[in-house]
C-alpha cells in the first residue's frame, strides 16, 4: 500500500495541474482503481512489482515459502478478473507497474491523456 499511494502522489502530480480531474479508489468500479475518470468510464491501477508480479520468471528467487508464491500467483489472476470485468461493462482500463512510473512517468501520463481524448 505504501507503494501505490506514493506513486499516486507521484501521478496525481502530473494529472492535476493538467486539468485532469479524477476519483482516487473508487469503490463504486470493479476492483476499486487507483485513479477514475468517472464520465469517461477509464480506469487506471498502479500495481507494485512484487505483489502483482511484473517479472513472473524471476519470481522464485524472491520468495521464500509457498505462501508469496500463491499470493502473487492470485493476485495475478484477480487483476485479470478485474480487467475483464470492467471491460466486459464498457470500461477502459490501464495498468502501470512500479518500474513503468519510475521509468517512465511522462509516457503513462500520456497514455492517460491519450485515453481521455478518445
């Protein structure tokens, strides 16, 4: 959690100043986004590299037990669900991971913006 409200900060950053006006954790869309332009039905998800995994291959070296491993493994497949489900309702969805902000924050933004103008 203290990932995903830092790199909220961090988008919330970029996207206020823009004019873009938006929802933080909106419990009223499936899975509860990050980030959720209401009107325009898109949905926006900041997911930490470890537990929503972001570098599957690598994974095993990390953990320890079973436990991480199934935990992640679920967590993969609910963020799945989740996609599906909001889509299946008209909904556009992003994801970005820790290392995509990090990298590469003016590129998510755009992708953002880009959505919005659709």
């Amino acid at each position: 959690m203290v990932f995903e409200l830092s790199f909220l900060k961090l988008l919330s950053a970029e996207l206020y100043p823009r004019g873009y006006r938006y929802r933080k954790h909106y419990s009223k869309a499936i899975g509860k986004p990050d980030v959720v332009f209401v009107n325009q039905k898109i949905a926006v998800f900041l997911d930490s590299d470890f537990w929503h995994d972001h570098d599957f291959k690598n994974l095993r070296t990390r953990l320890r037990n079973d436990f991480g491993l199934k935990k992640i493994t679920r967590n993969m497949q609910r963020d799945k669900d989740v996609t599906r489900a909001l889509r299946k309702v008209g909904w556009h969805v992003l994801r970005f991971g820790e290392n995509d902000l990090k990298k590469h924050l003016q590129h998510a933004v755009r992708l953002v913006a880009d959505r919005l103008r659709v």
